[in-house]
C-alpha cells in the first residue's frame, strides 16, 4: 500500500512538472511579439516621402515655392525682386521712347489697378545724380506704370528707376533699379532676369 502511494505521489508529481514546463513555453512563446516584415523598394524608409514634415516639404509648399521662383520675364524687359521678397517687376523701352515697368506680386502676377496707384516712381536717364526726374504715371494696362522719355532716345541708354512700392511706408525711402537698354524693347523676346534692386536711396 505505502509502495503504490509513493509511486502514485511520483507519477503525480511527474506530471504536474510537464504540465508547469508545457505552461512556462507556452507562455514565454504567446509574448514574442511578430517580427515586422522590413519595408522595401521606392516606400521603404530609406527612400519614402515622410509627408509634410519631410525635407521636400508638402505639395502646397512645393507648388509655392516654385512660384516665388519664377523669375522669367513676360514681355522681354528686364526682370527684378525687390528687396522686401513682396513684388516684382519689369522694364520694357518701347517705341518711340515709353518707359513701361510692370508690377508683379510675390507668385509673379500682375497687380491690380488699384494697387499699381499705391506705387509711385520717378526715372533719369542716366545715372548722374543731376539728372532730370520723369514721374511715372499709370500705364495703359491696370498693371503698368509709364513714362515718356522724348523720341530723341539714344542707344545705348541707362536709365535709373526710383519706385515707392505698395506698402512701403510714406517716409519711406524708394528702392533704385538701373536698366540698360542697347535697342527698344521686343516684347515677345526672352528678356533678362536681374538680381535684386540696390540698396533703398543710394541716388536721391
């Protein structure tokens, strides 16, 4: 009797060791967690957009910058950014001698009449600091200013563009382009892009 407990307790024992080691395997496995199949071709991580917040930024900010960028010239003038990264504009000498300069806003298009009267500009033919100046006045199209320069224009011609830009305070002192014109203006040709305006003032 006392030989069939021990051998009961023994086979009891026995088993409830497999059972705890079958218990402890199970449970060590149902805590692995899967492992992530690796991204890979163009939207893996090394090569996937990030969204907004990735170095190409989103679209909205792409499609705006490259707007800003567009520095082309529209009518075969000479092409400028002002220096307040706010408007744009380009001169064109037409015949027989009208200085022509469009407006621009920050996406480079054309601003409105109202805005164009917030401008003012003066022109000398020149650069001498006694040279006449010539008020600009609205041109013919709503985004243009104009000045007439007299028929006896000579080639080359320098001229000195003084222009108070919408915004700009009235104290405020105007910013200076200078254009060269070889021949009049050929408003379907490429144009040039120039680089910023000089410094506000520095021929007053």
């Amino acid at each position: 009797m006392k030989r069939e407990t021990c051998d009961f307790r023994s086979a009891f024992f026995l088993i409830f060791a497999i059972l705890l080691i079958v218990f402890e395997t199970m449970s060590g496995l149902a805590g692995v967690a899967p492992k992530p199949l690796e991204p890979s071709g163009p939207n893996s991580a090394a090569g996937a957009t990030q969204g907004p917040s990735s170095a190409q930024g989103s679209p909205e900010e792409s499609t705006d910058s490259k707007a800003h960028m567009d520095h082309k010239p529209k009518h075969g003038g000479t092409f400028f950014m002002a220096l307040d990264n706010k408007h744009h504009l380009e001169g064109v000498l037409l015949p027989p001698g009208t200085f022509r300069v469009y407006l621009y806003d920050d996406h480079t298009k054309p601003l409105k009449a109202d805005q164009v009267r917030e401008a003012s500009a003066t022109v000398q033919i020149g650069d001498s600091d006694d040279a006449p100046k010539i008020a600009l006045a609205p041109g013919k199209k709503k985004e243009t200013m104009e000045a007439t320069l007299g028929a006896d224009v000579k080639f080359p011609v320098a001229l000195t563009l003084l222009l108070h830009l919408p915004g700009m305070a009235p104290d405020e002192k105007p910013e200076l382009f200078n254009f060269t014109f070889r021949k009049f203006t050929d408003e379907n040709g490429p144009g040039t892009s120039a680089p910023m305006g000089k410094m506000p003032g520095m021929k007053m």
